[in-house]
C-alpha cells in the first residue's frame, strides 16, 4: 500500500469512526439517563 | 604501580573531556536542553510533574560513561519494565479515570462529538507528516501529539515508533501546557462577535448516581467491541472512573489518583527522558516533530471551533461555537480557555459547564481516536 492510500484511509475511516463511535456512546448514555433517571432524593 | 595509578586518574573526568570533544557536542546541547526542561518544570510551572523527571533523566543520560541507559542501568531499567510493554501510561490512565468527573458530560452527552471534532487535527497531521517523509508508522505516532493526551501519544508511540518517544512526548506535554496562548487567536479568528458573546442555558442536575456508575462500563463495552485494539486505553480509564463511581473501594481510587500515579509519573518522565540521548535526539526529525505537533494542535482547535459554528447554524444559535475548542483533551485547561474567551466578550457569560462537557467528552475522544487509530492499523496487518 503507498503511504497517500494509506494516509487518506486513516484520515476517512479514523475521522469517520471516531464521530460514529462517540455518536453511538453518546445515544447510549441518554439511554442510560432515561432507564436510571434521577430519584427524587438525588434531585434534593 | 605508576601506570596502574595513571591508569585509575584516567577514570576520572573521562566525562568531561568527553564531553568537550566533538563527539560530545550532542550530548553537550542536551544537557542544556534538559536544562531548558527543568527551567520550564520548575520556574514556568510548565506541565513540572512531567518536565522535571523528563528533563532530568535527559541530563543523567547526556553525562557520558553513565550507564544509566545500558543493559542493567536504572534508565533502561524503568524504561523496559513500563515504556517498552506500555505498562506506565495505563496506570496513569487509572489515575486520570479516578480523578475526572464525567458528571458535565453526561448532563449533555451529545457534547461527545465535540470531542469528535477536536480529535480531526490527529488525522490531518498525520497526512502533513506522510509528506514530509515520514514513514507511515513514524507518521502515526507524530500525528497523535493531536491527540493532546500525554499517556495516549506515549502508549501509540511506544508501540510504532519507541525511536520517537523523546521528542513526541515531551512535544505533546509541552504543547499541552501551551493551549491557553494557542488556542484564543484561533478562536478568535474563526468566530465573529455575535457568535462569541451566545449565551447558553444553565444545566441542570440530571443524572443519577447509577447512570454515574454504569457509564464508565458503557463506554468500556460499546468502545471495546467498536475498537478492540483501544480497549487497554479505554479500560483502564474506565476502570479507574467506575471505581471512583462505585465509591466503595475509595482506599484504591486514592492509591490510583494519588501514590500510584505519582510514582508511576516519577518512573514515566524519567524512562522518557532517557530517550533524550544526544545523538539520537538531534536530528531534523525532532524539529519536523515538534513543528507538526503544533500544527496538530492548532488543527484541532480549528475542527474544533468550526464544528461549534456548524452546530451553532443547526441549532438556530444555540450553542457557543467557541465551546468547540474545549472538545481537544488537554484537560481541563480548553475548558477555562473557553470561559476565559467567553467572558472576555460577555462578563455575564457562563460557559463553563458547557466546556467541561466538551472537553470531558475530548477526554474520552481522544483515546477513542487513538482505539480507532489502532483498531485500523491492526486491520492493515500493521497493529
């Protein structure tokens, strides 16, 4: 592989799969706060 | 009997004119750079935990005849037990888990693709060292000064370029330590008045102690299976949040933010710092390095700050584009910048939260970037 091939793939597959995966983590999370939403307690 | 005298006076000193040679001069220009290291550390308080043990080993291996970096010498030592098998930036990566509060972020999860956008700057530069002739692993390590995350640049190059570790370590440390003059002329050049002076609503307690507590294990599985190559990165920073969480192993989470991270730190700069020897060390290459790990950074800021002025455009100005700029990792010190720029425009803007959020999530990005960045390479045969 020549190093352009090799650049421009990390620089498409590595920008691309950083924001799907922090995307994908951040869908996650709501979901997390949604199932486990604050107690009434925790709100005092 | 006179000449095994002489011979024995001829032990000593034998550093010094050594020194003074010609074949010394490299050596004789890193012990002023570990001089400049250990002024940063010590009279500029710049990143000292780390500058001093790195500059100071950089001194101890320029003295010739040492020892200090050969088979059995206490540098080489420290470096084979941690460095070479990547043991010492995890263990700092539980200390840096134990310490951070992701509570910010997850009032606002969707602030993770901040730390998306601010890790762009990795994945551009790497190109720029692609042409200036790098190979394509030296280029890999180069690039992930980006990352703006000290264990994170030391764990890739370790890996693929341990030849590089001086200079991209003590270039992702320093440069981390600069972001507070880096940062601001960028931010400032890329959004307009009104754009900075954008309120933002204040955030409100959210989250619950679970959801606290299940999110470090969230992040390990959804990340782990997504990047596998990542998952000693990822894991260990987790690990270290969940039990800070869980708050009943608070005896470990203590050891981990404070006995273990510090003599795990101790260890670290100094194994750093032996890779500082003259003449390895001065080549052209270092200042390509450094020259690309600012390019990196400022790279990332812009991502950053244009990302913000995207979603600023979405959301009908809703957001301060200049939050943007905290999605790098250098933790928390973007996130003040912000405020710092916020406030300079809007004395009654409070922007703070908002850009803990953001860089809390360029925390996680950071080594999510490296995890993906690894993951690729892995499946290029090269990982």
């Amino acid at each position: 592989m020549d190093k352009w091939s090799f650049g421009l793939t990390l620089l498409v597959v590595g920008i691309s799969g950083t924001f799907i995966t922090l995307w994908l983590l951040g869908l996650v999370t709501e979901l997390l706060k949604k199932a486990f939403p604050l107690e009434p307690e925790e709100k005092k | 009997m006179l000449e095994t005298i002489l011979a024995g006076i001829s032990g000593l000193g034998s550093g010094a004119l050594s020194l003074v040679s010609v074949a010394g001069l490299p050596n004789l220009i890193m012990l002023a750079a570990g001089g400049v290291l250990l002024y940063l550390g010590v009279g500029k308080n710049v990143e000292p935990l780390l500058l001093v043990p790195i500059g100071f080993g950089c001194v101890l291996v320029n003295i010739p005849f040492g020892g200090l970096n050969e088979e059995g010498g206490l540098l080489k030592t420290l470096y084979d037990m941690g460095v070479a098998n990547e043991v010492f930036p995890l263990l700092i990566f539980v200390g840096i888990g134990a310490m951070i509060d992701f509570s910010p972020l997850l009032e606002k999860p969707s602030m993770l693709l901040f730390g998306a956008a601010g890790q762009c700057g990795i994945f551009l530069t790497l190109l720029l060292a692609l042409a200036l002739g790098f190979t394509n692993l030296e280029s890999v390590s180069i690039a992930i000064i980006g990352a703006c995350d000290g264990p994170t640049a030391i764990y890739v190059t370790s890996q693929y370029a341990p030849h590089l570790l001086g200079a991209v370590s003590v270039a992702a440390y320093s440069y981390m330590a600069l972001v507070p003059i880096i940062q601001p002329p960028i931010m400032r050049a890329l959004t307009t008045q009104k754009e900075r002076t954008v309120r933002m609503p204040t955030i409100r307690k959210s989250v619950s102690a679970r959801a606290r507590l299940l999110f470090p294990i969230v992040v390990t599985l959804v990340g782990g299976l997504i990047a596998p190559k990542g998952l000693p990165l990822l894991g260990t920073i987790m690990l270290g949040n969940f039990m800070r969480e869980s708050g009943v192993v608070a005896r470990l989470t203590k050891a981990s933010e404070n006995e273990i991270a510090n003599v795990v730190t101790l260890f670290l700069g100094l194994a750093i710092g032996s890779t500082m020897e003259g003449h390895a060390f001065l080549t052209p290459q270092t200042l390509a390095i450094f020259g690309l790990g600012f390019l990196a950074i400022c790279l990332d800021t812009v991502a950053g700050v244009v990302f913000g002025k995207i979603v600023c455009a979405a959301t009908g100005g809703k957001v301060n584009p200049l939050i943007g700029a905290a999605g790098i990792s250098a933790f928390p010190m973007a996130a003040r910048v912000v405020q710092v720029e916020g406030q300079r425009y809007d004395k009654r803007n409070y922007l703070l939260m908002h850009a803990a959020g953001a860089n809390t999530g360029g925390q996680i990005g950071s080594v999510v970037a490296a995890a993906v960045m690894l993951s690729v390479l892995q499946a290029m045969g090269l990982g």
